[in-house]
C-alpha cells in the first residue's frame, strides 16, 4: 500500500522521535510530504532545529482541524504539481 503523507508528533515513546523517523522516511522517499506536530516545541526541540528536515512542515499544537486539513491539501497539490518542498 502506498503511502500518501507521513504525519507525526516530534515526541514519540521510545528511542525514535518524529524527526528522526521523518529523515529516515525522507531518505527512502524525498517527494514524500512530512508534517510534524508538537505541543511542546521547546522540548521537542530540545536538540536543535537543524534536525528538523527541511523538506518538514511543523505544526504547533494546538491547531484546528481546518489549519491540518489546508496544510494537507496544500502538499498535496504541490505534490501533483511537482513542486513538492517548496
């Protein structure tokens, strides 16, 4: 099954956070849009923003459902588009 989006929360039990797991997906598919969530940037972003992917959307919690779903439809019309991290 193909996979259309890779949506994550920065922090994830474990060993693996959601920057990490977006860099390793990234690697396998550079066209894939990623949008990282998190609540609490300051600690998620505890290891610095140059982790961050730069192809990566991030989105602050809270957010509404409308603010998800345009950043959604914008990636993938960039994505149809061929402008995909732009």
């Amino acid at each position: 099954m193909p996979i259309d989006l890779l949506f994550s929360d920065v922090l994830l039990p474990g060993s693996l956070n959601g920057k990490a797991l977006a860099r390793t997906i990234l690697a396998r598919d550079p066209t894939l849009p990623v949008v990282l969530a998190s609540g609490n940037w300051d600690l998620a972003n505890s290891g610095g923003t140059s982790d961050v992917p730069e192809e990566a959307i991030v989105l602050q919690k809270p957010y509404t459902a409308t603010q998800l779903s345009a950043i959604i439809q914008k990636l993938f019309d960039e994505q149809k588009s061929g402008r995909v991290g732009s």
